[in-house]
C-alpha cells in the first residue's frame, strides 16, 4: 500500500496497512524554524540553505529525505504561486522586521530572538460599508499566481506516491480573516453591534474564497485527495462566539464555501480549529467538513479521545492529535511522550479515520528527543 492509498482508506474510514503521518503538508501540521534546525542537528543532518514557506508563523521548507526517512510522511502540499507582487518586502523598523501582505496587513516581528510575525496593523478602519467598498481585493486571477501549478501538482500525482493537499492563498476562512482585516477586538464589536456590516464582510471573503478555490481546483483538482480551510472558533477553554450567533451569521456563509470547493473537485474537505470545539463539531459535520484538525487534548472537553472517536468518528476523520503539545510535548519526558501518543493512537485508530500529526505546529523549544520520541512511538504503534 502507497501513501495516496493509505491516506485514502483511512479518509474512508477504512484500516490501512499502517496509520498515515503528516508533518509539514499544512501550515498548522509542520515545525517552527527554530525546532527544526535543533531536529536536524540531533539527528546529525544538515538543515541546508533553509527556505520560510511560512513568514507569519516561520514554518520551514521541509527537507525531504528527512521527510522520506525519519518522518515516513505520506502526505506533500502543492501550493499557488505568490502573486504579481512577488515575495514580501521585509524593511527593519525600530528594532523590528516589518511587512505588509497583499491584503495589506501590517506585521513584525523583533528582529533579535523573535519568533513569529505578529499582525499589528488592519487595513479595513471601520465598520462602514464605505470602508468595505473602498478596499481593494487581492485578484484570484492574477495570471502570475498559477503559473506552472497544475503541472507541479500533476508531476506530484504521477511520479510520487503521496497524498495531495492544498489551500487558497491564505488558507483561513471567513471568520479568522475578518479578524485579520479588521482587527480581532473590532471585528467582534461589529458581530455584536453591527452585524450587517459583519455579515456584508464575511459574505464578500466568501464570494472572493469561492472565486479563488474554483481557480485553484481548476488547476490541481485532478490531482489533490484534501482542501484545507481554517477558520478559528474556540479558545482554550470555550467557544470565542457564542454557537447561537455562529450558526445565524458565521455557518451559512462557510456552508456556500464549502458546497463549492465540493462541486468543483471530488475531495476531502478539512477544517482547522484550535481549542474547545466540541460545541461546533456537530456543526462541521452539518456544512459538509469530512476531516477535523487537530484534536487539542488539553482544550476544554477534548481531552477524551476515545469518547470523541466513539461520537463523531462515523463522520469525522481526525488529522492530528498525537501528543499535548503545551505541556507534555515542550517539557514531559520522552517516555511521558511516548505513553501519551501511545494512548491517542489507540484511541483514535481504529476503524482508521485518523492521520497522525503533531497538534498545530512543533514550537521553538520542543525538545528534539521528545519528537523523535513521537515519531518513533507512531512508527512502532501505528500498525494495523
């Protein structure tokens, strides 16, 4: 059995040969720089000339003979092409590195030890529907975006036994990245107190997520097994919006998105979410999600595997989920490592509908042996 075929069958809610493992197919799935570079040092490998593929969260380019051998990842990523704009310009300010995306988000980050972009300026001011229509959309179309992209991801297809993922440019859905254009506390003022514009600006990312996901599937739809969206709702300890205001104003614009990736290519459809999410997860289901990311065990009523298995698993897959990755991860042992994801591969294998990767994103500061603690432990408990 190749990875496409174990990823299928297990997406299919089939028991493949072994559990298929992700690691650095999406951006909420790899590693940050940092972990990566004391990873490969570890394992006395040579990072190489590292290429960021993601800037805000400085995820790496991952090598891929250590995604071939340490990893046995199955899963790869075909990706747009950056816009006519081309890569980020990056200017040092006041002890910062600063940029602005094509959405014209403002970020930095320090530029002595610092980790992440953080966003710090939001380009749509107010809650005005003449601020709204005075924004200028980035272009789906741009020509220079799909250069050359179906035959990467139809060479991907044909020459490699991977499974095939892929996202638009942002990869965030409409209720995150109305946060990211207005600001996270103004957003949500307007969801409370001026919700037509709040539904007026996520129905419009809705319409330009659609005309984008119909471009980019008509490039690699032949050719990809996932589509990925993400789209925050919950918190460590609870939903960020009530359920009640998200199903009137948030679900039945993701319902359209989602309905038009599905008519326009035959695949899996996975959603990310952070945190407590056990409250929407019936939600996920009802707007057509087949693969729920990750399972955040030390979020409020999502530490029960087995049960969350036994409830949604008929529906669901869940893609990631295999160690706490804010306490045991970063500061257990490699044998509390090992006992954990040895429990949540037992809880979540059976009857396949799982893939197995680390719970968003390995952090600056885990231990090296703790991942390979993990890795190992998927390798030797894995196996159906």
């Amino acid at each position: 059995m190749n990875s496409r075929e174990r990823l299928l069958t297990a997406l299919a809610h089939g028991e493949p040969d072994r559990v298929p493992i992700d690691l650095g197919a999406t951006d909420v799935t790899s590693i940050h720089r940092d972990a990566y570079i004391e990873l490969m040092a570890h394992l006395g490998r040579d990072p190489g000339s590292m290429t960021i593929d993601n800037l805000v969260q400085q995820l790496p380019k991952l090598d891929e003979t250590f995604l071939q051998e340490i990893v046995k990842a199955d899963v790869r990523a075909v990706k747009e092409n950056m816009g006519s704009a081309g890569p980020l310009r990056i200017e040092e300010r006041d002890g910062y590195c600063c940029t602005v995306n094509e959405w014209g988000i403002g970020m930095r980050m320090p530029k002595d030890g610092g980790l992440y972009f953080d966003l710090v300026d939001f380009p749509i001011k107010e809650s005005t529907l003449k601020a709204l229509d005075a924004y200028t959309w980035p272009s789906p179309a741009d020509p220079s975006r799909w250069v050359g992209v179906a035959e990467r991801a139809r060479h991907l297809y044909e020459t490699t036994p991977y499974g095939l993922v892929t996202t638009w440019a942002t990869g965030m859905g409409v209720f995150q990245l109305s946060q990211f254009l207005r600001g996270m506390e103004d957003f949500f003022m307007d969801l409370a107190s001026n919700p037509g514009f709040a539904t007026r600006l996520m129905g419009k990312l809705g319409e330009v997520m659609s005309e984008w996901y119909s471009i980019l599937l008509d490039q690699v739809g032949p050719y990809v097994q996932v589509v990925r969206i993400a789209d925050d709702l919950a918190g460590q300890q609870g939903p960020l919006i009530s359920p009640v205001l998200y199903r009137k104003l948030v679900k039945p614009i993701q319902k359209k998105v989602i309905a038009a990736i599905k008519a326009k290519a035959n695949v899996y459809v996975m959603y990310h979410s952070d945190g407590a999410m056990l409250s929407f997860l019936p939600d996920l289901i009802d707007i057509g999600v087949d693969i729920f990311n990750p399972v955040q065990v030390n979020a409020r009523g999502m530490g029960d595997t087995l049960w969350l298995k036994q409830e949604f698993g008929r529906d669901l897959s869940f893609w990631g989920g295999l160690c706490d990755n804010q306490f045991t991860l970063p500061f257990g042992t490699p044998q509390d490592v090992r006992s954990e994801t040895r429990r949540r591969l037992e809880d979540l294998m059976p009857g396949g509908g799982f893939v197995a990767a680390p719970i968003h994103n390995i952090q600056a500061g885990v231990p090296a042996e703790n991942i390979v603690a993990m890795l190992e432990t998927v390798h030797t408990y894995g196996i159906y």
